[in-house]
C-alpha cells in the first residue's frame, strides 16, 4: 500500500514533542491545548494553513486596501 502524499510543510508537525491535548478534564478545546498552540506556532504550518484558504478561495487580497480578507467580510 502506498503512503498517502502530504505537503511537506506539514512535516514541521513529526518533531512536536509531547504535549498535553487538554487543559484539565472536559471535552477536548483546540484554543486550550497545548498541541494546537504549539502547532499554530510553526511557520511552516501557518504558511500551509494560509496558502489553503488562499487556494480554495475563502480569503482574498484587495489590491485597494492592501490587506487580506474573508470572501464573507
């Protein structure tokens, strides 16, 4: 079976030491976990999560204003 191919700049993500998924007991909460943080923390992730948006057409740049954007804003 062949591996599934990735962008490597999610490769950033196989040297994340152990961190905790939660903050106390509950439900997990992606803005309290240490993973995520640590994750949203990568460059290499961060321009991923970006060119994505960009890619599927969920942000946009105006040219005018100079700044990005949501489509919905």
């Amino acid at each position: 079976m062949r591996k599934k191919r990735h962008d490597k700049r999610l490769d950033a993500a196989r040297a994340m030491p152990p961190l905790a998924n939660r903050a106390g007991a509950g439900a997990f909460d992606p803005m309290e976990s240490e993973a995520m943080a640590w994750l949203a923390s990568r460059p290499e992730i961060r321009s991923y999560v970006f060119d994505k948006a960009k890619q599927h057409g969920l942000i946009e740049f105006d040219r005018e204003t100079k700044t990005w954007k949501g489509v919905d804003y």
